[in-house]
C-alpha cells in the first residue's frame, strides 16, 4: 500500500470514533479538546488503518462494477484461489500503531509501506507458520514522520483440520 494522499478531515474522525463506539469528545468537540493537551480536536489511535479506502489497490475496498471478495466466506459467490486444494492460509495476526505526534483535522498524510523482519515457527495443526511484518510509515503534509504502523501477517503451511 502507497497511499499519496489521505486528508484527515474533522467528519472522518468522528464517524471512526462512532464506529468504534469511542465517545471520547476530544475526537469531535472542538471547544472541548481545547482544554485538553493536544489543544485541538485529534484522531482516535487506530485512525491511520482507515488510509487503506484511499489505496485503489486495496483488496478489501469494493470496485464498482466488479464482483467483491466480501468479508464473509465467498460473501459474493467469488471463491478465493487455492482453497480446497491442500495449501494453507492467511491470517492478519497484530497491528501495532507509534504515534510521533497526534494526527487531526487539517492534515494530509502519505503513507509508505516497507516489508520488516520475517520469521518461522512449527505448527502441530497447521505445519510451518511464516510471520512477516509490514511497516507503514505516515507522513504530513511537511513530510514529518506521524506514525509508524507495524502489522504481522502468518500464513500457514496447510488448513487447519475442525
């Protein structure tokens, strides 16, 4: 994921924080996060994960006119490639967010993705595990670092048996 342009907007903010049930006012009261020390109205921490809509490339974002991979088992009918043939699968497994100073209403970020460390270990049910990372670095609009996001992805060698 490269994203070159992800504005962070005062309605985004909120609707993130709706959607995850945080009512904290300093994610949408202005005179209320003037008291506090950020001083103004900030991003709840997760908020960088919500960059992904702006990445045309994003498998989870729908296309228009295009069948979706859903978030369900075959949601749409569309069925991913390689199940059911003996291969393994994947699995998000940690997200890791460093904030460097807060994100909030005005702020455009970019985000770069480097790949991290990679690592193995042995799986009694699912054979080989292999761990990667992922580093996400978000930009401002100055080109100072905001956030450093770290996620862990596994894929097993084989599924594994219920």
């Amino acid at each position: 994921m490269a994203i070159e342009k992800f504005p962070v907007e005062a309605s985004h903010i909120m609707m993130f924080a709706r959607s995850v049930a945080d009512d904290n006012p300093i994610y949408y009261d202005e005179e209320y996060a003037a008291t506090t020390e950020p001083g103004r109205v900030i991003a709840p921490p997760t908020f960088a994960q919500s960059s992904a809509q702006f990445d045309p490339d994003y498998f989870l974002r729908p296309k228009v006119g295009k069948p979706w991979f859903g978030s369900g088992k075959e949601a749409t009918g569309i069925k991913r490639e390689g199940s059911g043939g003996g291969g393994g699968g994947g699995l998000h497994a940690e997200q890791h967010f460093e904030y460097h100073r807060h994100i909030g209403p005005g702020d455009v970020l970019t985000a770069t993705v480097k790949p991290g460390k990679t690592w193995e270990r042995e799986s009694k049910r699912a054979g080989k595990l292999t761990f990667s990372e992922t580093i996400t670095e978000y930009r401002d609009q100055n080109g100072e670092l905001a956030i450093t996001a770290r996620g862990v992805g596994v894929q097993t060698e084989r599924p594994v048996e219920q």
